[in-house]
C-alpha cells in the first residue's frame, strides 16, 4: 500500500466492488421477489457470466495492445452509465425479469472486456517479490465489500421499503448508490501516473493473438492446471452465490438485511482468508494447500446446506468465505507467477474466460434446488466440489505436478 500506483488501484478496484456487491443483493432479492423462481436466479446468474466465455479472450487482447489505465476507467464509466439506466427503469414502476437478463448481460460484458487489464495491471507496478501480497490486498478490497456493501443494500432496501417487501424504491436507491460507486471508480483509477504498458502490435490479427494465448496454456502444464483448479470451485462452489437469496427466504425464513448478514458474514471470513494470504507469501508446498483449500470448501458448502439455523449458517458462511478467499489468493498468486509478461493480459483472460463456465454448475444444482429444495442442492454442491477435486488431482498429470508446487 505504500506504492501511490497500486494505492490508487486498489481504492478504484474497491469501489467497483462495493457496487458489484451491493447489487448483488439489490437484483437477487427484487429477481426472487417478482419470481419466486432458483431457475430464474440462475438466468441471471447465467447472464452475468455468458460474456465471459464470449468476450474474455478479446479482453487480454485489449490488456495487451491497449494502455490498461484508460479501459479500466471506461468500463467503469459505461458500468455507470447502464446503472443509472437501471435505476429509472426500477424507479418507473415498470421493471421486469428481462430487464435483470440485458442489464447482466451488459455489466458482463464490460467485465470481461475490462478485467484481464485491471488484473495484469498489478505486477506492472509492483516489485514481483510482492505479488502475492498484492493479490492477497485486492483479494481483501473485494471482500470488505462483501463485508459491507451487501449489509449496506440490505439495510437500506428494508429501511426505505417500510416494511412493503413488494416495493421498488429502496432497489431504486441502492442502483443509484452503485452508479456513483462505479464513477468514483473511474475518476480514481485515472490517478494512477502509468499508462500500463502495451505488450502487443495493434497491427497484429486479434484472432491470432487469441490462440497464441490457448497454446501457451496448453504447452504449459502448471498454468493449464492452476486454470482447471480455478474452474472446480465456480462450477460447485459459487451455486451458493446465485442460490443464496432462496436459502434465505425458502430455508431460513429471512429478509432483505438477513440476506445482506449472510453475505458479509461470507465476507468477514473471506477478510480473515485474505490476511492469512497476505502474510504468507513464502508459504511451502503451495499446491497441497490450493487443492486442499478446494476440498474444504466443498465440505462447508454441504454443512451449510445441511442446516436450517441462523447462527448454524452465519458460522459456516464465513468459513466458506475464508476457504474461498484463501483458495482464490493463492491460485491467482501463482498464476501470475509462472506468466511471462508478453502473455500476461490473455492469460488472465483465458482465466476469466474459463469463470463463465460457473452456470454448467449452477443450472444442474438450480434443478435440484426447484425439485428438491435448496438445502439438498447445496449439499450436492459442496460434495461435487470434493468429489471432482479428487478425480482431477488423481487421474490429471498435470494437477498432480502442481502439488508439488513450492
């Protein structure tokens, strides 16, 4: 933090993510309010998540031909834009399930675009020795947003709703609120004093450029794998995320703030995960710990799922969100690590690319979760998770090197 570059990218990556974790809570509950549906949460979800399949690849294309500073601050600026559009549609009485689907699908894509620079932004203006660390700190800005930002929306959508669990208005606010989150993001990034540097020729064919990226994954065993291990826990780790607002209501018989204490109480581990991370960047044996950290998840999601208690569930959320911060520092950490700078925005892409893949989770465990119930779709979850971790770390050679990973 006392790098002034980093400082100022950190405060902007911040503000982003207090608006993308207040409106989280904002389009979960006004979607499951008008639907009642799990099904219709995971088209949300899935809308959100589609660009990143579609678009990430052209995102590292941009990292590496673009200055990163100025398409960080545009997206943040057209997030801004669509937001407050949003909000009118929200204010006008007249919103409607599709209008989460085209929204979602716009915040995705801008995302995708955007966030393979902002993350190969960091080790530009960082010594290397302090990479860990740094992911570790945005690890930390993100989740003291999830601490805040969805307790924040909560409160704020039952206060101004009075009570009325049909009413809009609070929504209406809290997209306000998150459109002046994501300018603030704009106008804060654009203090960092370097451009990022321009790795490609902008003359050189994009096509091209996007399959030199899948080749250096390929031909690279210990990227390949810290990719695969980076997928597993959004394909049966991040249900809970998109299933939340129905355990809530359906299980534990909450409301809009019960919805917001969950979510920071997920964020309040993940802080503690975060930290963890950050004082430990000489960690040993680095890949044992990864691949362990994804089978604790997937057991806390089911003990989650297993439980229709307020405290029960608070206590066990947390843990998730420490096993999820600390999995997710530590793949991103070395992932940086073994990238060479030429490749670094695709790479980053490629691994945003492969998150998009998180609805081929979360439609299957949706199905059972309106069939079932959504107790039972969590345990499934969270034993799929473990289940899958170890087949991959026993029959992928290239998983089973990464263990051992110093």
């Amino acid at each position: 933090m006392a790098v002034p570059n980093f400082r100022w990218l950190w405060i902007g990556s911040l503000g982003s993510s207090f608006a993308m974790n207040m409106q989280i809570i904002a389009r979960g509950w006004l979607v499951y309010a008008l639907t009642s549906s799990a099904i219709d949460l995971a088209w949300v979800t899935l809308s959100f998540m589609l660009p990143s399949v579609i678009f990430s690849l052209y995102g590292g294309v941009l990292a590496d031909r673009l200055p990163k500073r100025r398409v960080i601050a545009w997206a943040q600026m057209l997030n801004c834009a669509a937001t407050m559009v949003m909000a009118l549609i929200i204010f006008s009485g007249n919103v409607t399930f599709w209008d989460f689907i085209w929204f979602g699908f716009f915040n995705g894509t801008v995302l995708a675009l955007s966030m393979p620079a902002r993350q190969a932004f960091v080790p530009e203006i960082i010594p290397e020795r302090l990479i860990f660390t740094a992911m570790a700190l945005n690890t930390t800005g993100w989740n003291l947003s999830r601490i805040i930002g969805p307790a924040l929306a909560g409160l704020l959508i039952a206060w101004l709703a009075g009570g009325d669990k049909t009413s809009t208005y609070g929504v209406g606010i809290v997209y306000l609120v998150i459109a002046s989150l994501y300018l603030f993001s704009a106008l804060t990034v654009l203090k960092v004093d370097r451009p990022g540097k321009v790795q490609r020729n902008r003359d050189t064919d994009s096509w091209s450029d996007m399959q030199e990226g899948l080749r250096y994954v390929m031909e690279h065993p210990r990227v390949f794998a810290l990719i695969v291990l980076s997928i597993l826990p959004f394909l049966f780790g991040m249900p809970l995320n998109t299933l939340l607002p129905a355990f809530n209501q359906d299980v534990l018989q909450g409301h809009a703030d019960d919805l917001g204490y969950l979510i920071s109480a997920m964020g309040g581990g993940a802080i503690i995960g975060s930290l963890l991370m950050a004082t430990m960047g000489d960690l040993r044996n680095k890949g044992f710990w990864l691949i362990a950290s994804c089978l604790g998840w997937g057991a806390v999601t089911a003990v989650f799922g297993a439980f229709a208690v307020h405290w029960a569930a608070l206590a066990s959320i947390a843990l998730i969100g420490m096993l999820s911060s600390w999995n997710m520092s530590l793949n991103r950490g070395m992932l940086q690590m073994q990238v060479e700078d030429h490749m670094r925005g695709r790479i980053m892409s490629i691994d945003m690319m492969s998150h998009g893949l998180m609805p081929l989770g979360v439609f299957p465990i949706s199905l059972i979760a309106e069939y079932y119930g959504v107790g039972v779709a969590l345990v499934t979850s969270g034993f799929a998770l473990i289940v899958i971790t170890l087949l991959v770390a026993l029959f992928m050679p290239s998983v089973r090197g990464t263990l051992r990973a110093d």
